[in-house]
C-alpha cells in the first residue's frame, strides 16, 4: 500500500481496476453483436448486464469526484443508459419470438398455425429493426470514441485525490441501506397485492441488490451485501414470468382464445403461483435476507 493512503483509497483503485474489466467486457460484446449477423439472446443478455454493470461502478466513480467534475460523468452515463435500453429491447423481442416458437406445435388448426406464422413474422421484422437501430448505436458509440473515452479517462483519474478518502464508504453504505429499504418495501406489496407492475418492481430492486453484491465483493468492501439462494431464485423466475408478460401483451387479441395461447396463460399463471410461494419464503423478517453480513459468508453469483 503506498504511504498516506488508506483503506479507502485502496477500494478507489479498485473501484478503477474493476471499471477497467467491466469496459473491457462491454467491449468484447460490442464487438461479438457487430461481428455476428444474428446475434443471439444470450450474447445480448450479457452486454445488457455488462453495461448496467458499469453504470453501478460509474455512478459510484462520479459521486467520489468533486460537483464540478461529475456533470461530465453524468453525461457519459446518459449514452450508456441509452445502448443498454435498445440492448434490452432487442433482447425482449428475441426472447418473445423463441417463446413463440415454442408453442407453435399447439396450434390446434392450419388457420391458427397460419395466424401464429404471421405474428411472429411480425415480431422478428421488429426485432429485425431494432437489431439494426442497435448495432447503428453501438458501432457510433465504439468508433465515435464512447470506450475509449470512459477508459481513459478512469485511468488516467488519482485514486488518491483529496475528499475521496472516505466519500466511497459513506456513498456504498448509504446506497446498500436504501437498497435494503427499497428491496423489502417492494418485497412486502408484491405479497401484499401481486400486480405485474408490483412483481416487475420487486425483480428491478433485487437485480440492483444483486449488482450492488457483485460490485462490493470486487472492491472487498466492509458490511457488503448478500443476495441469499431464494432471493435469488426468486429473481430468476421474476425473470422467466416478466419474459412470459411481454409476449402476453403483444399478442393479438384475436389470438388469445387459440389452444396455444390458453397454454402460454396456463404456465403464466402456475410460474405466478411458484413466484407468490417463494415471495412467502423469502420474507425478509423470516429469512433475515436483507441483513448485511461479513463479506466472507457472502454468497454472490
């Protein structure tokens, strides 16, 4: 450790290594979704991950630099958040048309099977344009600059700079306290009333309480969180329901009465029951799940 820094300004510089990797990543999928005609979902669900990643890292990055600094960082982070949203929509919609094909062998006549071609024809024509509005993104943020400019400049940032001493310990334990709050919060009304809404709520906060995880097991820092194994697997199915509502929403109407389509509600609606049974599980006053514990017995995947 070099002489005069503490242990705070260790967790800056490591807060700057795990920046490094984190655009490294985002920049290997970029690379992989330009490169490949039809990228697939599950190479678009990593950049998607990635690139919210980094934007947990930089927001902790901004906040240790002084006011006058940070209105910079804001707007790198406002292009960021805008390849993650087309990200995300194309990987919604390529989701929805696998889930379609799915079910396509229960169509139950050549009129339905027909109607169900013509929507998911549809579909991939949506995503087909969205995948093109994405990659005219990604390939102006890469060669405009947008990762070599967030890279340089976290390298080229003094971890040692004065007033970052200890602003990122008082900013991560107040931002793991708020994240508790807001986890059990939406924990407590998804149980309470399980509306879609209430249900997408509750996978968005512990999601955040997952990258919080993520981001103080690399910087090692004290009191970090832990996202327990049914927190977890509540998170997973909260996922698989949300992918299973937004094909539901886009459906036709005129398709909704056809055999396939009463068995998408079906497995809609014993995945809500298996997601109400985990939400009773999982209740934080039962489980202690939202207790910070010792970064040691975290369990953090």
């Amino acid at each position: 450790m070099a002489i005069g820094l503490g242990p705070h300004n260790v967790a800056v510089g490591r807060l700057r290594d795990e920046l490094g990797r984190l655009l490294a990543e985002v920049r290997r999928g970029t690379d992989r979704v330009l490169d490949r005609p039809t990228p697939t979902p599950a190479t678009l669900h990593r950049l998607h991950r990635d690139l919210r990643r980094v934007r947990v890292g930089l927001r902790f990055w901004r906040e240790t630099l002084p006011v006058p600094q940070q209105a910079r960082w804001t707007a790198l982070d406002r292009r960021l958040r805008h390849l993650a949203r087309l990200v995300g929509q194309v990987r919604d919609r390529d989701v929805a048309v696998d889930l379609l094909s799915e079910v396509t062998d229960a169509a139950e006549s050549a009129e339905d099977r027909e109607r169900l071609s013509r929507f998911r024809t549809r579909l991939r024509d949506d995503a087909g344009i969205g995948r093109e509005l994405l990659r005219a993104a990604l390939r102006a943020a890469r060669d405009g600059g947008l990762f070599d400019e967030l890279e340089r400049e976290v390298t080229a940032a003094r971890t040692s700079a004065a007033g970052r001493t200890f602003r990122l310990e008082r900013l991560l334990t107040r931002h793991r306290a708020d994240l508790h709050a807001k986890v059990a919060r939406a924990h407590r009304r998804a149980r309470r009333r399980p509306s879609t809404d209430r249900l997408h709520r509750l996978r968005i906060r512990v999601r955040r309480l997952r990258q919080l995880a993520d981001l103080e097991s690399a910087l090692e820092a004290a009191g970090a969180v832990t996202v327990t194994r049914p927190l977890r697997r509540l998170q997973e199915d909260l996922g698989r329901l949300h992918d299973l509502d937004v094909l539901w929403l886009r459906l036709d109407p005129s398709l909704r009465a056809t055999r396939w389509a009463r068995a998408l509600r079906r497995e809609r609606r014993d995945l809500r029951r298996e997601v109400l049974a985990l939400l009773d599980r999982s209740r934080p006053k039962r489980a202690a799940l939202l207790a910070p514990v010792p970064l040691a017995a975290a369990a953090v995947t």
